[in-house]
C-alpha cells in the first residue's frame, strides 16, 4: 500500500509532546516518521519496502544515507519514553510493575555483528538471531517496552572489532535496572525469570529500597532456623499440612488456578531475609504441567517435583506473590503483538549500530500505538478497546484517509484531471 511518509497523528507523536525537537538535523524526525509509518502499515517493513512505499520523499540514496547517520548518532529510545512519561501521556506509576525478560529475534545471516546462536523460548531449540534482554512496563491501562540491550556474545565481530564491549546478559539487565530506578518513577516492582534473577542484580534492587519476585530454577542453599540446607532438603521437611490453597488468576485469560502453597522466610548471604513460596506440582493443572520443561523442575530424591519464588516482601502471602508474578507472561503476549503487528522478528540489518535502531523503532512504534489508543482522532476509525492488532488496523484506516486527502489537494491543483488520474494509476501500481 502506498501511504504518506508524514500525518497529523504521528507528527503531534513526535513533536508536540517533545520527542523530538527543532535542534536536531532536518532529516532526524523525517527519517523516524517514516520509518515508524512503515513498520506498522507494511509486512515484512524493510528500509527498501518503506522507501519503495513511500508516495513522496528522498532518492533511495539519500534514505539509506539518512539511516546511517541516525543509527550512527545512537536514537536513544528510553529518552523518548521518558519525554511521554514526564508528560503525563504514558504514565508509569504505582500500578504497574516492569517485567524483565529475553527475547531471541530470528536472523538469517551469519557472521554478522551481533548475530548468534542462541535459544528460543518460542521454538524450543537454538537458533540464529539476535539475542535480547527487554524491559517492559505493565499496568491494568497500558503496557509497553521501556529498555532494550542487544546482548553480544564474546565472539561476535563487533566486539572482535573493538566496536563494542563484551557484557554478560545479567550485567546489561543490571544497567537496565539502574537507569530505570536513577528516573525516579513510582513504579517499584520488578519481575525476573530465573535466569536474570541473579543475586547480583537482586542486591542492585534491595539497594535501592525496590520489590521484586523472582522464580529460582537451581538447587541453591539457604539458612531456615539456623540451618544451612538446599532447597529440596528445605521442601522435603515441610509437612503436607503446612500446604494451603492458593487461587491465582491469569492476567491476559482471567481464568483462576488453584496451587498447593507453603511458605518458608529464610536468610541468603548478601540479600538478607527473603520469602519464599513452595508449589507441590503435584497440584498444578494437567496442561501446565505438560508445558513444564525439565529444565523447570526442581525435584528432591524422592522423586518430588516443586516450583519456588522468591521476593523481599514478608507481608505478602502466597496469592499474592504468586499473582504478581503471574503478570511476567505479559512480557511474551508483547513479544507476539510486535512480531504480528509491527515486524519484530523482521530484521535485515547486518551492522550492530543499524540493528539497534531497528529495535528503537520497533518499541517506538509500540508505543506509539499505546499512546494513540487514548486519542479520539484514531477512535473514528476502528475498536480500540479490543487487541493490539485492531488498534494497528484502526491506524491504518487513519493512514488511508490521510493518503485520500494527499491526492485531493494534489487534485485541487491540477488542470488536468488525467494527470490526477495517471498519477494514481503510478502510486498503485508500481
């Protein structure tokens, strides 16, 4: 489809609320309009298709030269949240938690900066793509990604090319965390699957005086009544009285589980006292079960299988740990909403600078349609009270008309109606 590379929605977007500003070079705000145009109209939106689409703007050369330059001069995405934030026009506050996760975006190249093997939570094995570590934000009114971290293996060309340096997945998660807190939001809550929970990064957090639940997935060893003993040891010696029912509900189905719970509050060197929560899978539905992986499992000699979580908050009682915890899957239906709407999974760039501003557009376009979700112009054109995906579908519709509106004002000064005419036999056809 063919589509302006500039609207009234996407421009007050950008400048109205101080995304961008009139210091920054001609082609900045041009360049990352179209760009985020692109990515939500187009599938499979790479530069070329974007240009190609574009019904005016540059040669193809200077596009592709503009790109350079942005990518070069590092868009910096969490600035951009932090312009809507301060605002008021994407609030995060204390209802909502920040999620941290990874995520695997499929590359077919190969040795190419920041490409590698690693594996994928979707298709269950290592693939070849772009491993990342993503922070994103969740309230019961909006969600969104806030940070992103490209991780680069030791190997990678672009750190054998001294372009970069090499850091550990837990090392950029920490700096993640640590530009989010030094913001000052009231948003206090992090949530960590068991790989990125290390104790390193929950020291970072404790520091600061902020919550956290996270899910340990090793046989670790804690101190319980001034005896040091592993985890499975610990869930052997709980009596199965000490089990209560815990309800917990979905955050994207709704539907309510019923778990076997017992809590322990135990000490760890360097974290202090921490809570944590025992499920006897015993009790867990037969399609979760079925979906644990045994890399899931912690199980005890006799053959026991169980699930732990862990936060520093003592007043909290299962439920209510195990609810909160339940808001990380928001993270994955995100992950699937940019790979279905916005091209997440569509990278073609083989340099790392590139590649990271693909990423910023991505979450940029996210956010955008976030934020576009609240404003009456977009709600003549589609229901934006459903998915993410009909709010997408209403911009388009937004799109067409502003490209209607494009030809009439083009036709409002023509002589020559066949010229109007030939012109869009051209747009639509080419």
């Amino acid at each position: 489809m063919k589509f302006c590379a500039t609207t009234g929605l996407t421009r007050a977007f950008l400048t109205h609320f101080r995304i961008f500003n009139e210091s920054q070079a001609w082609y900045y705000l041009q360049t990352v309009e179209a760009l985020l145009i692109g990515r939500l109209l187009l599938r499979a939106p790479s530069a070329r298709k974007i240009h190609r689409e574009m019904a005016q703007g540059s040669s193809i050369v200077t596009w592709y030269r503009c790109i350079k330059l942005i990518a070069e001069t590092s868009f910096d995405y969490v600035e951009c949240v932090f312009q809507l934030h301060e605002n008021g026009l994407v609030r995060m506050d204390q209802t909502g938690v920040f999620i941290i996760d990874g995520h695997v975006i499929p590359h077919l190249g190969k040795h190419m900066e920041g490409v590698s093997k690693a594996y994928s939570s979707i298709e269950k094995h290592p693939i070849l793509g772009l491993e990342t570590e993503m922070v994103h934000y969740w309230s019961p009114t909006m969600q969104f990604p806030v940070d992103y971290r490209i991780f680069l293996a030791e190997s990678d060309l672009c750190i054998t090319r001294k372009k970069a340096t090499f850091k550990t997945k837990n090392e950029l998660v920490r700096e993640m965390i640590e530009a989010l807190i030094k913001r000052n939001v009231e948003t206090d809550l992090y949530l960590l699957d068991a790989g990125l929970g290390v104790k390193d990064t929950l020291k970072v957090i404790i520091r600061y005086v902020k919550k956290y639940v996270t899910r340990p997935k090793k046989n670790f060893g804690v101190t319980f009544n001034h005896k040091y003993q592993f985890l499975t040891d610990l869930f052997e010696d709980i009596p199965i009285a000490e089990f209560q029912p815990a309800t917990v509900k979905n955050p994207i189905t709704k539907q309510q589980h019923v778990y076997s719970t017992a809590i322990r509050d135990v000490y760890m060197s360097g974290l202090g006292t921490q809570r944590l929560v025992f499920i006897d899978e015993s009790s867990l539905p037969a399609e979760e079960e079925a979906d644990t992986k045994p890399t899931e499992e912690l199980k005890t000699l006799t053959h026991r299988k169980f699930r732990v979580f862990m936060t520093n908050q003592l007043q909290w009682d299962a439920q209510e740990i195990l609810s909160r915890y339940s808001l990380r899957w928001t993270i994955e239906t995100s992950f699937r909403d940019e790979n279905q709407n916005i091209g997440f999974h569509e990278c073609k760039f083989c340099l790392y600078a590139h590649q990271k501003l693909f990423l910023g557009i991505t979450c940029l376009s996210y956010l955008f349609l976030a934020w576009a979700r609240a404003n009456p112009i977009l709600r003549r054109f589609g229901d934006l009270d459903s998915t993410f995906g009909e709010v997408n579908f209403a911009f388009q519709h937004y799109c067409q008309d502003e490209f209607y509106q494009y030809l009439d004002k083009i036709g409002a000064k023509t002589t020559c109606p066949d010229e109007l005419n030939c012109l869009k036999t051209i747009l639509y056809n080419c």
